[in-house]
C-alpha cells in the first residue's frame, strides 16, 4: 500500500479543476489545497493549533535550512519532524536543491550535485540526490521532493533542455536512494518556459512512476500568462490519479488559475512573508496597512472576511501596531492571510463539487482585481 494516494472526486465538466482527497500517513485532506510554508520547521507566528483552528492539513518545510540549523540528525533523534514541532498532521519538505540554486553566486552545479555556501555561517556544502533523500528520510515528512535543479529565468533552450536531463537523471538517483516505506516521494517537472521541454520532462518523470509530481520552474519572475501557458502543456502529461502540486504558487489569481489548470497542490510563503510585511490580502485586492489612508480608517481589514483579526480589530488599529513594531500586528495579519488562502481553496473546492468552479472564478477575480490599494 503506497503511503501516498491521490483519490479523484470530481473533475469539473468545462476546465481542468477537479476535486479530490490526497491520504497521507499523517490524514487525508481534500484538494485543491493550500499549504502554508513552515520553512524552519514553524509557520511563523503562529503556533500549531492555530494554523490547524486555520483549516491548514499539510505544511511544508525546507530540508535546506532544517539540515544546516538545527541539522536532520537531531531531528530525526527529537522523533521526526511531526513530533519536534507538534504537528500531527501532514507534512511535505523541499529536497533543496531550489534554495541552494537560489543562493547564486555562492552554489557550483555538477552532474554529481551541488556545492554551497551556507547562509548562516559561509561554511562550504555539497548536497547530491542522495543527501536530499538522506536528509528527507531523516525529517519524516509525509512526502519528499526530489532533488532537482531549476532554471534561472530566462533560460535558453539548451540550458533548459541539458537542466531538465540532468533532473530527471537526479530524480532516478533519488529513487535508487529514498529507501523510507512510510514516506513518499514526489519527482518535480522542469523545462524552462520552452513548451516541448514542459511536456519532454513530464513524459521522462512519468516513465518513473512517482506518486506524486511538483511542476517545478514556474514563478520565478515570467509573466503570469507564460506560466499558465506551461502549465496547459504540463498537466495533459500527468496521470490523472497521481496528485499535481504547483511549487511556491501562489496569490489568489494564481491559485484560481492553476486550479482551473488540474493543480492540485499550493504553497506560496506569500501571505505568511507579506503578513510581516503589513501586507494583507483582502476579497478586494491587496490592503497595505502602513500606508496613511488607513490611520483613522475604523473599519475592520476586510469586510467579508470572518477571521478572528477581521472580527475584532480595526485597519486604524492594525496600522498603529505596525507603525509601533508590536508583535501582535504580525500574528494578526498572518492569521488574516492564511484564512484568505484556506478559505478560498475551501469555496473552491465546494464550487468545483457543485458545477459552479467557472462563474466562481469570474467573482472572484472581478472582485479581487477591483480595488488594488
Ligand atoms: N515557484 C518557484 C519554486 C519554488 C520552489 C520551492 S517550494 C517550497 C518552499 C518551501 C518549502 C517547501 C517547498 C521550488 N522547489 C523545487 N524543488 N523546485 C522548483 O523548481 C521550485 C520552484
């Protein structure tokens, strides 16, 4: 029995949405699903009762950063990750390889893999397929990423294409060396924004039978439409009962998008990051809560939003603990932002179940779209 199954629910007779449930050793949690990102084993400010109160199954972390600080082995001796950060629930981490490429300068890329310098200390590493997995089997996240590379963007045709090669050549080491029966591991898709590499990558990851697969290289700084044009060759490639997870994807639009696209799966550090940022998402577009016109503005966040912050404070109140640098003001937002992205997935997922997926995205995205303050 694979510790990872996809179940198709129902797939939506005019787009590529559909409805499932992803079974993990952790739960089963419906998609489309929005995880938030736990990069050093905590969704920042906010503790784990919280982001579950939230709605959230799966989050993710960085197998990265957990290596360097506090290191896998210590992990793995606290009982994996589940229990070092009490999370009962499910959990995915990256194989690393994106945060390492996106150190630039400071990485050296081999066929055997990849030497860095660490971001905390300078002190020199080299991560291969074969310590991604390592270090991933020691975490015990629910699913593990192969250890892929992603292209710059732009990439020319050769790079991309040699890149991809050399993915898929990883992702068959990473196979050889993921050896954990309770742990699934997840090949990732590549090829640039060229459309034949997007469909050459996923015809070489589906010839390897993962059970799941990451559409990897995508919002890295193209233009929203080239991303969803690579998404539109990518998907008809994947099984249709094996889960499609979008990496670090996305805002809302993005989110309705890809969906509308057959993904399945999100993350995006977004409104965690943006939340620290006095940023917050609302059903009208993006609210930045420092700016002046909020000062005596004693309406809640977002007037149709029902989350505890929109329920007991006001913009005035949210942008006076911004200004003042008060912890609260980060927790609140955060707690804002994470509803947002659950919520939305939650009515996505309710649209798709009742027939109505494509006049929701047309609601949403007029509404949304409006007013970008
Ligand atoms: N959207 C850009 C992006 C983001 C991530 C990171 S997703 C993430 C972030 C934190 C924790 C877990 C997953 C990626 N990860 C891999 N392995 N490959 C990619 O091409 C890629 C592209």
């Amino acid at each position: 029995m694979p510790p990872v199954q996809y179940e198709l629910i129902k797939e939506c007779p005019r787009t590529k949405a559909r409805a499932g449930i992803l079974h993990t050793p952790h739960g089963s949690f419906e998609t489309p699903i929005f995880m938030p990102v736990g990069t050093q084993a905590t969704v920042k400010t906010m503790t784990p009762e919280e982001v579950r109160e939230l709605g959230a199954g799966i989050i993710l972390s960085n197998t990265y950063h957990l290596y360097l600080r506090p290191g896998s082995e210590l992990v793995r001796q606290a009982g994996g990750l589940h229990r070092f950060m009490n999370w009962p629930h499910g959990i995915l981490t990256d194989s690393g390889g994106y945060q390492v490429f996106s150190l630039g300068p400071l990485r050296k890329i081999t066929e055997e893999g990849v030497q860095f310098k660490s971001h905390i200390d300078g002190s020199t590493h080299f991560f291969t397929p074969e310590k991604s997995m390592q270090i991933q089997m020691d975490l015990g996240a629910d699913i593990a990423m192969a250890f892929d590379e992603c292209p710059p963007y732009p990439a020319e045709f050769e790079y991309a294409k040699r890149s991809l090669e050399m993915t898929t050549r990883w992702a068959k080491r990473c196979q050889a060396a993921h050896t954990r029966e309770d742990q699934a591991l997840f090949g990732i898709t590549q090829g640039g924004m060229h459309a034949d590499l997007r469909r050459e990558s996923a015809r070489q990851l589906v010839d390897l039978d993962f059970p799941g697969y990451g559409i990897g290289g995508l919002s890295v700084g193209e233009p929203k439409p080239l991303m969803y044009e690579m998404l539109d060759v990518t998907v008809p490639e994947l099984p249709k009962n094996k889960a499609r997870y979008l990496m670090g994807v996305g805002s809302p639009d993005c989110l309705l998008e890809g969906v509308a696209r057959g993904v399945d799966m999100f993350d995006c550090v977004l409104p965690t990051r943006v939340a620290r940022n006095g940023l917050a998402f609302t059903t009208h577009g993006k609210v930045v809560i420092r700016n002046a016109e909020y000062a005596r503005d004693f309406e809640r966040l977002d007037p149709e939003c029902d989350c505890y912050t929109c329920r007991n404070y006001s913009r005035a109140y949210l942008r006076h603990l911004y200004k003042a640098e008060e912890i609260l003001v980060y927790r609140l937002l955060t707690i804002h932002n994470l509803h947002v992205l659950l919520n939305l997935m939650r009515n996505i997922r309710q649209a798709i179940l009742e027939d109505r997926f494509v006049e929701y995205k047309k609601a949403f995205l007029d509404k949304y779209g409006q007013e970008n303050h």
